[in-house]
C-alpha cells in the first residue's frame, strides 16, 4: 500500500507529507504526535469562570451577524447549552460556515472562550460536524505550510481503519507475560488514544522495543570494544596476535544503538493526555555519550572504504549529537574535536547539496584553529550555491559585504565580494572597494588580482599585467601561482592578437619582429603556469592561448605549437 491510496491524500497532499519526511505508509504511521488536547470532558457556560479552550456542547439558536468589517468577514451565532445559558460563536473570513451550521442543531464544539463582561464568546471553534474528533483525545501533529493538524488527524483516521500494518515481532508468551500492548495496538493508541492510561500503555509498548533494540546494539559494541582494548593491552605488553575486530559491524551498532535512544527520548518526553512528561530514562545519556568518539571511527572507517554516503551520516551525526537534547548536561565547548568534524561534515553536506546542514555545521568549522580558512571558502561556495534570482545574488553580496567589513584583510571574500558585484553590473561598487582595499594596504593580494582582471576586461593589458604581476609576487601557493601566470600570458596573448587584428594586408617583417615580441613575452608566463601545472588541472588557463602563441611565433608545425595543440584539444 502507498500514501496514494489512502482516502483524501492527492499529489498536493503527498508533496506536503513529503516536506514532513513522510514518503510511506509506515513513515506515516510512525509519524507521532507531539502533544495531545483533551476534549472529553464538555464545559456548561455557567462553569466557564475564565478564558481558556474548552470543550461544549451547543444548540445554535440564531445567525446574529454575517458581514465585512475593515475587509474582515465576521460570522456570529447565538448559541444555547442544556442549561439554556446563552452564548456567541464568532468566525473570522470563514464564508463557508453560515451554510454549514444549521439552526436548531446541537453541535459538540472545541475553541477559546473569551470572557466579555458576563458574556461568553466562543472564538473560531472546531466543530464536530467537520472533525469528529470533538469528546476525544485530540493529537497535535508536526506541521507545514499548505496541511493542518486535521489533515492529518483523518489521514491517519482513514488509515486506520484498514487492516494491521505491523508484523508483530516480540513472542506473544512474552507480551503476555510483560503485559504489553501489540505493536498494533500501540501505534492505534499513541495516534489516538481513549484516555491517559491507553496513552501510557502505547508509550510503554513503544519505548520497550527500542530500548530492546538498544540493548542489543550495545551487547555488540560492549564486544568489539573489549577485543578492542583486548588487543591495544597486548600490544602495550609486548604480546603478538590480535584478536579480528569486526569494525563495520561496530560502527553500525553504535548507530543503532544511537537510533534507538533517540527513539526512546522521544517516547520518554511525550506528554501523556493530560499534558505531563515524565521521562524514565534520563540515564541513557550518560552511556551513550562515550560512544561519540565511535561516530568519528566510524566516518573515518567508511571514508577509507569510498563509502562517503555513511561517513556522511557518522560525522554527521556527531555533529548533530552535539546539540541533542539528551546530551545538554554536557559541555559542548569543552568537545576538542566538534569543529574540526564539522569541517568535514560541512563539506560532505555541500557536495550532496544539503545546503541547511552545510550551514550549520559550517558555523562550527569556522571556529577550527586549522579549519577556519578552508571552511570559510567552504561558507562562501554554499551561499553562492544558493543563488537562483538577482535578487539572491544581491543578498549574498550584501552578506559578503559584513563578512568582509569585520574581516578586511581576507582575500578570499574581497575577490568573491567585487566578483559578484562584477556580475552584477555594478562595476563602479566592485572597484571602489579594490581601490579602497589597495589604498589601506599597497599590498593587498586580493585587491591586485581584481584590479588586474577589472584592466583586463577592459583590454587595458598593460595596467592589467602590471597588477598581475605585483600579485604573482605575493602568491604564496601553487595553484595560485599557476592562475596568474596563465592570466598574465594571456594579457600579453590578447594584446598581440588584437594588434595583428588590426592590421590590414601582409605583416611586414619589421612588424612581426614586434608581434613576436609581446607574443614572447605571454609564452614566458604561460610556459611557467605549464611547469607549475604538472597535473594540468587548470590547463583550459594556458593551453590554448600558448598554442595560440607557439602557432604565430613557430609556426604551425613546429613540436612545441602541436604539443600544445594536443593539450587543448584543437583539431589542426
């Protein structure tokens, strides 16, 4: 069975369950309330002593009022109880709800009272007629935009009423003798449950798999950390032979047993019916904290095996832990390896273009003593990852621009910052924080190669090389060294193909000597970011243009015009 054959669940309804993380029919039926309204017990007027939401039984006497007021539509009804105490009942932008409710029909209502003097007024109630859940125990469910809570409540309602979806997977002697709900039953009465002692029963029911399940995960790990420790003793004393440690098996325990407490955290903090949370199993906590240090293991583990979708989900994870609730009693500031692992769980989340968790955990990289640098480019390709309109790219610059205002000597930002600016047409704004960069500090590595690449846009080669060149002597790494080179080479390439452009008829010698000249010149620099570039990563920046210059300078049958003609890829 699929979501798709459930009564009332369209491809509307199916791609807002999906928002939710609901993409099954177990998903759906494991999708618990976070809290519940109890509507059993009916309020008469004459009890209702001050303002809150209540439960009534109600006869509606009259339509009084029905009309626009300052572009609000307001509804109101006379209503009466069994004690034939008045009352109002008023909706707001409802235009359906005079046709729905019928005069001289009694209705079993929930909503706010609001007390008016001696009067009571009843505030956008629910009504039994479109709910019928009204002297029941209401769930409250996890929502978003587009479905409300009774969306789902008669999702779950029309589910229900087929057959059992669980295969019962405890022995029946041992549910009987731990008198314990059938998995059915339980997941019937945590959705919706007939009073408090239904609710505790499901609960209890629930949290005992999974701390079954925890227990196992745990027997596993307990295991293969003593062989663990077994081996590290032997080694320290000397002693030869190793036990075999089965590491997958390991790292997966220690994620099920993860899964697990999670899910008894969540059982053990639900409010029952009456809106109380008493959590049993606060202890969890303490044994499972240690097991952290495995997660890292464990991501290490499947990063060496090319898996990197489960060392994802292990440094994730750890990331994460760190922020769950079960484990607030621990210091997380005091945790030496949170934010180098979030470095790498930030990168592993940008590639899979999970661009939320990119961002939180890119807030811990950038607090690493020797991630710090790496995970702000890394904040930087995620923001720009991002961007879809105009308007987003104007966003992001501006974000750029606060980073770059608390942090002006990064060059990183000030060349992403003018880019985008660049990009955007607002060129003046991109060069006058260059300008204004350089004038601070003549020095200033970024401001140079953007004003280098702002003169060569405007094929003003000569200035553009210049400032290459007073950056080539600040670059500090390879790949950088290799970039300008090829963008230096090709301001002298571009120089001499537009002269010899320009030129009408046969070159003369005298002017090829000078063509050749400059064209010399962008080999020496290209020549040097080819040296550089031994694994040709950034070969698209040289190759062709020193073709281009081995073609004019040696001709087009010279060794080194079709080496370079091999390595871009041009057909001669």
């Amino acid at each position: 069975m699929e979501l798709k054959d459930i009564k009332g669940i369209g491809e509307k309804k199916i791609a807002l369950l999906n928002k939710l993380g609901i993409f099954t029919v177990n998903n759906l039926l494991e999708y618990f309330p976070y809290s519940y309204i109890d509507t059993t017990k009916f309020k008469k007027i004459s009890e209702i002593t001050e303002e809150g939401s209540y439960s009534y039984r109600l006869k509606i006497i009259s339509l009084m009022e029905n009309r626009k007021k300052r572009n609000i539509r307001v509804t109101k009804f006379l209503a009466m109880d069994e004690e034939m105490n008045y009352c109002t009942i008023v909706y707001f932008n409802n235009i359906f709800i005079s046709k729905n409710l019928k005069i001289n029909n009694v209705y079993e209502i929930y909503g706010r009272a609001k007390l008016l003097g001696k009067n009571v007024e009843i505030q956008s109630p629910t009504m039994q007629n479109k709910a019928n859940i009204i002297g029941s125990i209401i769930p409250q469910y996890h929502l978003c935009k587009g479905i409300s809570n009774l969306d789902i409540v008669k999702i779950i309602q029309n589910l229900l009423k087929k057959n059992s979806y669980f295969e019962e997977k405890i022995p029946s002697n041992i549910l009987n003798e731990l008198n314990l709900e059938s998995y059915d039953n339980a997941i019937r009465n945590i959705h919706f449950p007939k009073d408090n002692e239904g609710f505790i029963r499901a609960k209890r029911r629930l949290a005992f798999d999974e701390i079954f399940y925890f227990q196992l995960a745990m027997k596993k790990v307990n295991a293969e950390q003593g062989i663990q420790l077994e081996n590290q003793t032997n080694q320290q004393m000397g002693k030869e032979g190793n036990k075999p440690v089965d590491e997958k098996g390991l790292y997966e325990a220690v994620g099920q047993a993860f899964d697990a407490a999670e899910e008894i955290v969540k059982y053990d903090n639900m409010p029952n019916a009456k809106g109380k949370v008493k959590p049993k199993y606060t202890g969890l906590a303490d044994q499972l904290y240690p097991l952290r240090g495995q997660l890292i293991n464990g991501g290490i583990f499947y990063q060496g095996a090319k898996d990197d979708a489960n060392a994802y989900k292990y440094l994730a994870r750890y990331v994460e832990s760190a922020d769950a609730p079960l484990f607030s009693k621990f210091d997380k500031s005091k945790d030496e390896n949170l934010n180098e692992i979030a470095y790498f769980a930030t990168y592993y989340a940008y590639q899979n273009k999970d661009y939320p968790k990119a961002e939180k955990y890119v807030a811990y990289a950038l607090k690493s003593k020797d991630r710090a640098k790496d995970a702000q480019q890394l904040q930087l390709a995620i923001l720009g990852a991002q961007l879809k309109t105009r308007q987003d790219s104007v966003a992001y610059a501006d974000k750029l621009a606060g980073i770059y205002a608390q942090d002006p000597e990064n060059d990183a930002v000030l060349t992403t910052l003018t880019s985008i600016y660049s990009s955007l047409g607002m060129q003046s704004k991109a060069e006058e924080i260059v300008n204004a960069a350089l004038a601070k500090n003549p020095n200033s590595y970024g401001a140079l190669v953007m004003l280098g690449q702002f003169a060569s846009q405007k094929k003003d080669y000569d200035k553009a090389a210049d400032y290459l060149s007073k950056a080539l002597a600040l670059a500090k790494d390879d790949n950088a060294k290799i970039a300008i080179n090829a963008s230096i080479g090709q301001c002298w390439f571009y120089k001499a193909q537009d002269r010899v452009a320009a030129v009408k008829g046969v070159l003369s010698p005298a002017a090829r000597a000078q063509f050749n000249e400059v064209y010399n010149k962008a080999i020496s620099y290209l020549e040097a970011a080819k040296q550089l570039d031994t694994l040709k990563e950034q070969k698209s920046s040289w190759a062709y243009p020193l073709y281009g210059c081995y073609y004019f300078v040696k001709g087009a049958q010279a060794p080194e015009t079709l080496e370079a003609a091999s390595i871009a890829g041009v057909q001669q």
